[in-house]
C-alpha cells in the first residue's frame, strides 16, 4: 500500500508538473483514476488529500528505501520522509535509531538527488528549529531547495522551513493582486513572502530568529525581488506591532500557538482583507476555531494541509474580514 495525491481531473497535470518538480512523484508506479480524479503514487507525503491503495506497478526500478533492507527493519521503518534539496529528512521511532546508518544509505541509494540524510528529533525552542542529527553523507546542512519555480537556500538545522507546505504557498501566489500589502507574520526564511512577492505583493516578513533574517535576505536576492517590494523585521510579532500597518493578507503560519495571536492580528487586516491561519487541531473542531475570529470574519476556504498525528491535523483557514 502506497499513499497517493488525490485531484480533480482538471487539475491533474499542474498536479504531476508539481510533484515532479519536487521529487515526490513515484514514477515506479502508474497513477489511478477513481469517479473523476486521478491519483498520483507519492514518494513521500505532501500536503493535500492523500488516498492508501495499493499501487500499479510501472517497469521501472522501485525508489522504495525499504525495499533494500532486511525485512526485520522493512516492516517498522516509515515510507514517509521529506526533501529538502539533497537532504532526505525522515522520523525513526527511538527503537530503531541504532540502525540508522543502513536507512540512510537505503535512501541514498533509491533516490539519486539525496546525498545526504537527517534525522528529525522534532521542533524545538523558541524558534521552531527541527533538531537534526545527519546519520548519512558529509558533514552540514546548507542546501538549495527548489520549489514552484524559486530557489530556497538555508540552513536547514538553524531555520525551521516545511517543503510540505509548497503547495499551500502556490495556491496563495494565484490569490495575490498586484501590490496588495502582506504580512507574513511568523516568516521563518521567508519562503510565503518570496513565493507571493514574487506574484506582485509588497511584503513585509517578521520572524524573532536572527538566523531566518540571514538567509531570508539571501533567497529574497536569489529570487531577484527588489527590496522596494519586501521588508524584513526581525522581531516578535507582537513587540513590533507599532511598526506595521493595514494589510490586505495577513498570514499566521505559527500551527501550535496561532490561536495566541488572533486577537492581536485580526484588527490589522482590512476591510475585505484576508487571513489565512494555519494551526492545528482535533479534526472535529472547526467551530471552536471558527467562533474565535468572530462574527465580522466569514470562512471562505478550509482544507487538511496534512495529519499531524492520529487525532489531530494542521488545518488551513481562509477567514475574510466582511
């Protein structure tokens, strides 16, 4: 059983173009067509509707890691990993860290743009940095990710970035207007200010790290977006509330403290305006969220970005200030 990308019909080749893109297309097997979508077999999870089926095997060598080691560690070890550039990012339940060293060169060895692998110990701190221990290839973890058409150039083990939020920030880039005011309130490196400056928005970015400020600059430049169309803040959202403005979007990327900032942000975004909030939550409370924004902002889109564990997921809310 593999996980699969489920879409509409009509969106099936943006779709593959993008997992393509971004190396999470399995091309060892067929996609599926099921009551007007296609099913597109995955690598690795990204975010949007994932289906479990049993895949159709194309001819072409599987890139399945597990399937070159001993079946003892095939049956525990996760298909799921993430990519960041070359490093294949991937969580091992604590009794298998001892065998560390054969997964990593497994997953070298089944995906020919990883050279290096990083094992996820979590978020942690302040700053939301995944802790990573490299259990495979050279030493450090700079690397340049691609992703819609933007290059992201960081270090990986100093700034929090997510690559399976890359299809959440391609949908927000076809909702800009050029020259709409954002903010991108917890920005980390920047990847949602880039990818909507780049589609025409004035865009400032706030982040407390003093490391995403760094390389954020950096990707901006990478990315040839002219410093009339971006500022950065390194700050606290809310200790730098005096330097901001209206906005037309305002984005709240923070899932496990969102809900702490919604009566700080929401006076901030126009009439007309929209927020898209980002948190996450037992899957059977969207009122709760909903009643906190209050009756002047009316829902307008809502999706599962991904499970986050059995119970719970991270969520996306599009609330419009009416």
């Amino acid at each position: 059983m593999i996980k699969h990308l489920k879409v509409p019909e009509s969106e099936a080749q943006n779709a593959k173009d993008f997992l393509d893109s971004i190396g999470a297309l399995n091309t060892d097997f067929l996609p599926s067509k099921e009551n007007g979508s296609i099913l597109w077999p995955l690598n690795f999870d990204v975010e949007g509707e994932l289906v479990e089926l049993e895949g159709i095997p194309a001819t072409k060598v599987s890139r399945d890691y597990r399937r070159k080691l001993p079946k003892k560690l095939r049956d525990i070890t996760p298909r799921a990993f993430d990519i960041f550039g070359e490093i294949a990012i991937i969580k091992l339940p604590e009794e298998i860290h001892k065998f560390s060293e054969p997964i990593a060169m497994a997953l070298i060895q089944s995906n020919p743009n990883v050279t290096k692998v990083a094992l996820d110990l979590g978020v942690k701190g302040p700053y939301r940095i995944r802790e990573l221990k490299l259990i495979g290839g050279e030493s450090g973890f700079v690397t340049t990710h691609k992703e819609n058409g933007l290059k992201f150039k960081l270090d990986i083990s100093k700034v929090y970035f997510s690559p399976r939020l890359a299809m959440e920030r391609q949908r927000l880039s076809r909702l800009v207007v050029p020259e709409e005011r954002i903010l991108d309130a917890f920005a980390g490196a920047a990847p949602f200010s880039i990818t909507l400056a780049k589609s025409g928005g004035k865009v400032t970015a706030v982040d407390a790290n003093p490391e995403t400020e760094i390389w954020a600059e950096e990707n901006f430049n990478l990315n040839f977006i002219p410093k009339s169309d971006y500022e950065f803040i390194c700050s606290k959202i809310e200790d730098t509330l005096e330097n901001l403005n209206a906005y037309d979007r305002i984005i709240m990327n923070n899932p496990t403290k969102s809900l702490d900032y919604v009566n700080l942000l929401t006076p901030l975004v126009r009439r007309g305006g929209v927020i898209h909030f980002y948190c996450i939550l037992p899957r059977d409370q969207t009122d709760v969220l909903l009643s906190t924004f209050g009756p002047e902002f009316e829902l307008t889109f809502m999706r599962e970005v991904h499970p986050y564990s059995p119970t719970t997921s991270m969520m996306v809310f599009d609330m419009k200030k009416n």
